[in-house]
C-alpha cells in the first residue's frame, strides 16, 4: 500500500505523541501523588431567612402560574397593595420585560432565583383564558342561586374565631377583668360567641360554614414546653446573640404556642382539608390596657377590616412569606377581599355605628378610600390560601363595650346607652351577615 510521501514521517510523529500521551495519562492515574490532600467537605449550606415555625419554600409551586399575568396586572398588584414600600424589593423580586425573577433564598445569591414568565399579547392569540391555580372559586365562578333567599349557596365559608380563649385566655394576653365578681372580658370566648351566631345566619342563607375551633382547646397538639427548643433556637439565630434569660425563653415559647404553631394548624386544617371560598376571621380590637387586673379604659371605639398586604422587607427577606406573597398574588385574592370587605365594613358601619380606625405606623397601608379597610401582613391572612377578611371591631377597653360584655347574651334589645339595642354577639354577627349577603347578591351572576 503506498501512501503520500509527505505524510509518512508526520504520522510516525503523531502516533509517537499519541502514544507518550496515553501513557502519561496511565501513569497518573496509576499513581496518584502521595502528597495529594484528602478532600475539603463543603461549607454546610447557609440556613434561610424564614419566619417562626416556617418551612423552607418550595419554588415549584410557582409552575402552574407560568404565563397566567401579565408584567402590568404583576407590578400594579406587587407596588400597589403587596409592597409596604413600592421600591423595596430590590434584587428579592426582580421585574424584567418578559418575566419576573425571584431570590430562592434571600442570604444566598448561589441559591438562584426562580423564573416566573409573564402571559405577553402574543399569548393573549389563545382563545382559552388561563386557569388560575386555586382551590377557592370566586364570586364569578359561582352557579346562580335558583332558590329564593339562598344566595349563598354552593358556597363554603370558614369562620376562624380569633385567639383560643378559656383557659389560655390569660396566657394569650387578651383577657382582663375587673375585680372577681364581674366576667372577664376574654377575646377568644368572645369571638367563639360571634361565630356560632354567624355561623347559623350564614347556613340560613346556604353556605355551608366551618368554624377552624368549636371551643376552647388549642387545635394544635403543641404546648410551650414543646416549643421551649424552637425558642431558644430562634432567640440565638443571629451570629453573636447573648444567651436568653429565662422570662424571655418562656415569653418567647409561648408566643410560638398561641400565635405561630396555633394558626399554623389551623392553615393546615383549611388548605389542606376545609378549601374554603372564603375565610372570615373574627376578632375584637384593644387598645394597650395595662393591668388587666386594672385596666385602662378609653374613650376611642372604633372598626377596621384588613385584608392581606404591606409586607415590609424585613417579611419580603423571609424566604417562605415571599413565596407565600407571590401565591396571593398570583390567585388574585386582593380583588375579591377588597370587593368582600367594602360590602361588610358597609354593613358594619350602619349596624354598629362605629367610626374607622386609623393606622399611624407604617405597619398597614389604605389602598382605596375606604377609610375601613387597611392592608396589612398578619401570618393568618397570608397562609390561609384563599380570600381572607380580617375584622377588628369594638375596642375592649372601652367602657361601654365592657358594659355590653357585662351584659352578655340577653334576647331581643336592651337599652344601653341610650339606644335599644340587641347584644354585642349579635351585633357583630349580623353586621357580616348583611355586608357578605350583600356582596353575593350584587355580584352573583
Ligand atoms: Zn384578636
């Protein structure tokens, strides 16, 4: 076989390097050097930023709202009602032109970010509208009502009845009394009573109602000796905190007991289980009272309903809020708790006669004029995942609030102060009554 002249030494040259390569290769891999060091184990990853009791996000639950907003409708509802400060969320949430890009975890940049792509004009060709991921359904989903004087049927409202009550009334802080022989002024015995009259005015008009707690037990299993660890864990997080002292350990676990761990659960038993339309959550407002052995009374008295919203950037830091912001967002829950909420703050203001609370503090932000309904980030209106309104009527330690407690739950009209009037239970509940009744018949197809 002859082969180009040329070309001959050239080969010989490329099968000698080829060769010596091989065995260089052999050769190392034979023999490691000795001197070689055993492997660094990698740095632990840094722990996220999030809140009491809360679980690293899963970013995941993000892809069924792929393409389902527009950049518009994103930064309105985002700077509009979600963000305390419309500039605050800096790098955590970054608004590009096609897309939003969010921090997985705001302590780590080597953590990523998660995509969430925008629905363009182009995707608007597609004649079906986007699903939007949601286990409530709006107002506009609802079959028409076709029996008389049922319109709130096929609807599934869930009653939270605000704090626990009983014998955790104290531990809770929303309890004071006036001597022994009067009745203690217990939020969450109070707001139990609102519930089970609510309850049935709601029935009557053919929702079906759930109350998150039927008495006075905590709905869930764990007790501040339980969350002793958590506290001190949660006390000593940040590098270079001293060690606890032991009042703030145990103020700390309780906390944990009553608010955290406590509407955790009872998220649980709504998300998981309840998947309400609609969550009414029931409380009575305070202002600072002092000893409640003692207390102060004031002369203010006054209402206020919150919906979801003004989280700070201390809560947008917070890895599992963020995501938790981003879903309410997403389902669109502002629309319908603002629209809920101006029927009832309606209904209350006519009914009760109180006059709107005013926020001072940056802590909750007006976004319509309603001077009733505030926006403000509580763990209860963010994780229950569906339309949440938030009521804060009547001052507790206000003198004839306390009179009506006194007065407790008497049928018909009593006069006080005044005026006739039927017992503060009642008041209340009939109040939301006619704010909800009015809503779905309004809006209902
Ligand atoms: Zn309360």
């Amino acid at each position: 076989m002859l082969k180009h002249p040329r070309s001959y030494p050239l080969a010989i040259l490329r099968s000698i390097l080829v060769t010596l390569a091989a065995l260089l290769s052999t050769s190392l891999s034979q023999n490691p050097p000795a001197s070689t060091s055993p492997q660094k184990p990698a740095p632990p990853l840094k722990v996220g930023v999030l809140a009491r009791l809360g679980k690293k996000p899963d970013w995941e639950k993000l892809d069924v709202y792929q393409k389902t907003i527009t950049r518009l409708e994103f930064q309105q509802l985002l700077q509009h009602n979600y963000l305390q400060d419309p500039q605050a969320a800096g790098k955590l949430i970054q608004i590009l032109p096609d897309r939003v890009r969010v921090s997985k975890q705001s302590n780590l940049a080597e953590a990523g970010y998660y995509d969430l792509f925008f629905r363009t004009s182009d995707d608007e060709k597609i004649p079906a509208a986007p699903k939007i991921h949601r286990y409530w359904k709006p107002v506009t989903e609802l079959r028409p009502s076709l029996q008389a004087n049922r319109d709130l049927s096929d609807l599934h409202i869930v009653i939270d009845p605000g704090h626990i009550g009983g014998s955790f009334a104290q531990i809770e802080e929303r309890w004071y009394q006036i001597g022994t022989k009067t009745i203690p002024v217990t939020e969450g015995d109070m707001t139990l009573k609102v519930a089970k009259i609510l309850q049935q005015n709601l029935s009557n008009l053919g929702a079906r109602v759930t109350l998150t707690r039927q008495n006075t037990t905590p709905v869930t299993p764990a007790r501040t000796a339980d969350l002793l660890p958590y506290a001190k864990k949660w006390l000593t997080r940040l590098p270079g905190t001293r060690k606890p002292s032991a009042f703030k350990l145990q103020h700390t676990a309780e906390r944990l007991f009553y608010l955290s761990s406590e509407i955790r659960q009872r998220a649980a038993l709504i998300n998981e289980t309840l998947k309400p339309d609609l969550l009414v959550c029931l409380h009575f407002n305070a202002e600072a009272w002092g000893n409640p052995r003692k207390p102060d009374f004031v002369e203010k008295n006054h209402n206020h309903i919150l919906i979801n919203g003004c989280y700070s950037l201390a809560e947008i830091k917070e890895d599992d809020s963020r995501l938790e912001m981003l879903l309410r967002l997403l389902q669109r829950t502002y629309y319908a708790e603002l629209a809920i909420a101006n029927e009832v703050s309606d209904s209350m203001r006519r009914i009760t006669k109180l006059p709107p609370y005013t926020y001072t503090g940056n802590n909750a932000k007006s976004v319509n004029p309603n001077p009733y309904i505030w926006s403000r980030n509580l763990l209860a209106n963010r994780i229950y995942l569906c339309p949440v309104i938030f009521l804060e009527p009547y001052v507790m330690n206000n003198r004839q609030v306390h009179a009506r407690v006194q007065a407790g739950s008497y049928p018909g009209t009593r006069k006080m102060d005044r005026t006739y009037r039927v017992n503060l239970y009642q008041e209340y509940a009939h109040s939301v009554t006619a704010g909800l009744l009015a809503y779905f018949k309004k809006h209902r197809k």
